[in-house]
DNA sequence: GTCTATAAAAAGATAGAC
DNA sequence: GTCTATCTTTTTATAGAC
C-alpha cells in the first residue's frame, strides 16, 4: 500500500523526523524541504514561519502520544495495575520513537519553553497520583510519598532513552540491542514497583 | 572577598552559563561576548572557534563533577553503602548546579556527540556494577538484573531534574521549594533502594 | 501551488589599528 | 591584549514569474 502525501503532510513528515533530532535551534528550514524533496519556499507558504512550524510539531507529537499511554488506564481499579500499564504502554510505544523523550527534554528547558509546557497534558500524571494516595488510605500499598514515587515511575521509565547514547557507548549495544533491554526492562521494573509499595 | 578576574576567566565563566542553559546550537557568541563584558573578537582570540569554546566547557563541567561523586566511594565495603552515597552525593551537588543533567543529556543526544561522548568519565558506573555483581553473589541483596538496577538509580536521582520545568509549572513550586523537594527526596530514595534490594 | 531568485538579518570569524 | 570595523557564510523569509 503505498500512500500519496500532498505537500503539507510531506512537509509535516519531514519536519517531524528534522525537530525530534535536532531540536529548534539545531534544525534547518532547508533541511527539512530537502528531506520533503521540495523548497524552502513552500514551507513558509505552508507554515509562515519556523517557529509556527516547530509549534505544530510538538503539539501532534504530544497530543499523539500522551493519550495512547493513558487509554483505558481510568478501567483499572489499583494503583498497582495503572502502574504495570504505564510501564508496558510507555516502553512499548518509546521504542518505535526513541527520540521522544530527548524532544520532550529539549523542548521544555530551553528559556522561553513556558508556552510549550502549558500544551503538556496533565491528566495522566494527576490521575496516577490520585489512584496512589487512594490505595494509601485503602492500606493496599506501603506508606510512601506518592510524588516522589511517581516521578521515580517516570524516570526508571523515560531516563534510559535520554542515556541511550552513553548506554551504546560503554556497552557497545546496538538500536536493536538496547531496544530488546528495555522490553525485558519492563517485566523488571515491574518486580521494583511491587517491592517497593508492596506492605 | 572580589576576586579579580582576568579576560580568559570571564570568557569561561560567561561561556559556561550560556553554553550551559542554552546548549551548543542555542548559544550565541555576542551573548557570552555580551556576559563577559568583552567583545566577540576577544572569544576567537583566546578559543580560536565557538566549537573549540564549547568542548573546553563540556570537559572542564564533566571533569569537575563526576569525580566529586565518586570521591571516598571506594571505601565503602557493600552496594547499598556506595548507593547511599551516591545518591547524597549526586542530589546535593546537582541541587546547586541543576542545568548539569540538561546540559549533558542535550550534548550526548545530538548527532555528532560521540567526541562528547567519550569523554565521559565510566569508573562510577563500572565500579556501581562491579559492586553490584559482587553483593548480588554473596546474598547480601536480591537477585535483581544489575544494569537494570543503575539505570533505575540514575534515572530516580537524575530526571527529576530534566523534568522540573513541569513539575515547577504543574505543581507552581519554585526554584527554592523543588531544590527542599529534592533533599527530601534523598531519604525516600533509600527507602526505595532498600525495598528493593534487601532480600 | 510551485518554483527561482533575492532580500534581510544574524552569526561566526578575521584584519588591522592602537 | 583589546578594540572597531568588516568580511563571509549561513539562515530565515519574501517577491514575483509561471
């Protein structure tokens, strides 16, 4: 099946694979025409500005991906089984785009980032937090501060993708390589997350 | 106590701060010209290149803090020793100089970054492994995946950090009470480290 | 809508006077 | 060593023909 793109989707497409490499400042306008095999021209006629461009970018990247993770995550009952879902969902679905959490990273901690956090979906987060401190008070899990636990989740899950260059390095993995780590990194983390909040 | 600096230090000083919150690419030379309260042709004077500045930054932070964190470490006898200190060590240090882990997970992951790369200092985390390895054969803790333990404890201390500007703007914490949420953060982490390697 | 050509501005680097 | 002025290149953005 092979799928014809008008220009704007080319562009789109071009754009994306330019940004999530290279972030705003080190991507170039004539980069991304070259890789949608058009010029420089079209894409201001198409998007007016870099800026707007990179805009439109990070928000299909974010609002693509942070509702995949979430999805019928509100049907689980337990903290613990949300947890095991984050893990599988989030791991599974960085692997087809490593480069995520680095354009994430990236884009929030550059001065002037406020307008691109603002556009971050909280829902996820909150949620988690609020079936924690719930499962707390239900005596199901150990008397932990629920904060700090979630952005220990969050971390245990996201921070090898941002070190994969130096994990590569030292440990002389390949992609495919340090892609199959981080699966069977999930049954692992797994095993953490219940002994930590296991009573 | 005024230190008086010569132009080669206030280029460094200048060259770190910008270098250091606004990456390689988002850097510009009038701005560390501007900092220093010199002029640009002063920077090619004593640094020859805009690159040749940068590396010299990159490895004066890197040689500077990874050593600290590693200091006395190998005296300590268990794992669970080295942790503890590790994550003291790590949390207070980058606690007062927050941009280190953006600064270096921003130059690892753009292309071109395997100079960078192999600059890098890996005593720590082959001594954290080996230690590991060891304590995991004598029974003193569980039968857990070592590298997937270190990655876990790097990716706990470290990506708080990386995503603070979320969590400063979700939470409205300022710099001081993220800085407070982290040393508490240190106790939790042992807990944490505890749960899950004590058999 | 798409292209070529070009403007306009920014940014790294150097020449040369002092 | 330090400065001003300038060069060169790069990069974003636009004008205008088709």
């Amino acid at each position: 099946m092979t799928v014809v793109l008008n220009t704007e989707e080319k562009i789109l497409l071009a754009a994306e694979e330019i940004f999530v490499l290279n972030g705003y400042d080190g991507s170039r306008m004539q980069a991304i025409a070259d890789k949608a095999n058009i010029n420089k021209a079209m894409l201001h006629y198409y998007f007016r500005s870099k800026e707007k461009l990179f805009e439109r970018i990070f928000e299909e990247k974010v609002l693509h991906f942070f509702p995949k993770i979430e999805e019928d995550m509100v049907h689980l009952n337990t903290f613990l089984e949300k947890a095991d879902l984050f893990v599988e969902r989030y791991i599974h679905l960085i692997n087809q785009y490593p480069y995520i959490p680095f354009f994430v990273v990236n884009t929030i901690n550059k001065p002037n980032s406020q307008g691109f956090i603002e556009k971050l979906p909280l829902s996820l987060k909150r949620s988690l937090l609020a079936s924690l401190y719930a499962d707390i008070e239900k005596g199901l899990i150990k008397d932990i501060q629920p904060f700090q636990f979630i952005m220990s989740l969050l971390g245990m899950c996201a921070f090898p993708y941002l070190m994969a260059p130096i994990f590569k390095h030292s440990f002389r993995f390949n992609d495919a390589e340090f892609s199959d780590l981080m699966i069977l990194r999930i049954a692992e983390l797994k095993r953490y997350i219940r002994f930590i909040l296991l009573p």
